[in-house]
C-alpha cells in the first residue's frame, strides 16, 4: 500500500496496530479496541500490511505520513489518547509498549 495514498483511518488503524503488537504480543482487549473504533474490513486490510513490515519499516512509515499530511494539533492529541488506550486496553503497560509510546508521541508532536 502506497502511504501517501492511506486515509486519515487507514493511518490511524496502522498506529493503533502497531502499538498492539510492539510487544509482540497483541492481545484480544487490544484488538477489540482498535476494533471498536475502525471497521473490520480496514483492520484486516491494514493488519495484513504492518505483519510483513519490521519496525524500522512502521516508523518509517508513520514518520512519512505525518510529514506528508497536515494533522492538527486536536487530531494529534486524539491519536495519542486513542494509542494509550490500546496500549492499557488489555489492564498492563509492559517496558517494550511504555518506551514505544514514548517514540510516538515524540514522532507525532
């Protein structure tokens, strides 16, 4: 998928994805959250993408994007609300999604 081509919803499925599984791990409190706020079918189309990309490639991405569109300062704030609620959807923050967390919200400010 070409970024400069995503959405506003396909970015931010992709965020919400990769937050989940920055632990390797994602869980299914994680995924019925992103679920709750993206439809299914773009979950399982994003979800598809970000499995075959390493991390590099995902902040590369991200960092792409956001240089390419304008996300307002709301839109930003909202996008980091939405990350820690996936990242606390399933009760835990572990070591892997708090310092992963903290690159986002550096990367999306």
């Amino acid at each position: 998928m070409n970024i400069t081509n995503w959405t506003k919803d396909e970015f931010k499925t992709y965020v919400l994805i990769y937050a989940a599984q920055c632990n390797y791990i994602e869980t299914d409190e994680e995924s019925i959250y992103i679920l709750s706020k993206v439809n299914e079918t773009l979950y399982n189309k994003i979800h598809t993408e970000i499995v075959h990309d390493n991390d590099y490639q995902c902040m590369e991405k991200i960092k792409e994007y956001l240089s390419e569109n304008k996300y307002s300062t709301i839109d930003k704030e909202n996008l980091i609300k939405e990350i820690k609620d996936v990242l606390f959807a399933d009760g835990s923050v572990d070591v892997l999604e708090r310092n992963m967390f903290l690159i986002l919200k550096k990367i999306i400010n």
